[in-house]
C-alpha cells in the first residue's frame, strides 16, 4: 500500500477514514471508532477488534441492520 510506504520513508502522522475494516486493521497502529458524532472505542487494533462494545462489534462484522450484537 501506498501509504504504509510512504510513511515508512517520511515517518509521518495520518489521519485515514474508511469503512474498509481489514484494511485498516493492516494499516494502522491506533484506531478510534465514531458513532453518532462520539468515539465509542479507540486502541490498536487488535484491542478494537476484541471490544466488548456491540455497536463496534457490529460494524467490525458488517452487520448492517437491527440491533448491536449482544456482548
């Protein structure tokens, strides 16, 4: 990826929005989640993806309608 190249050579700070969950869980080493305007999770990676939050959870697995997964 261009930008992970990128910030290898100019050791730069980014700032990326995106709805492509694996991609930056490869990218990122922090990770802040929006929802309604309020970050409702924020870590690395690998902590966001083990957050007991339902909203995070169902976004993280695509869920796209009903309510959030039960913890």
């Amino acid at each position: 990826h261009l930008i992970v190249e990128l910030h290898r050579k100019f050791r730069f700070t980014a700032v990326m929005v995106s709805h492509e969950i694996p991609e930056i869980f490869r990218i990122a080493d922090r990770v802040a989640m929006l929802h309604d305007g309020v970050i409702v999770e924020s870590g690395t990676p690998d902590a966001v993806q083990a957050s007991a939050n339902p909203i995070v959870q169902q976004f993280i697995h695509g869920d796209v309608e009903g309510s959030p997964r039960p913890g």
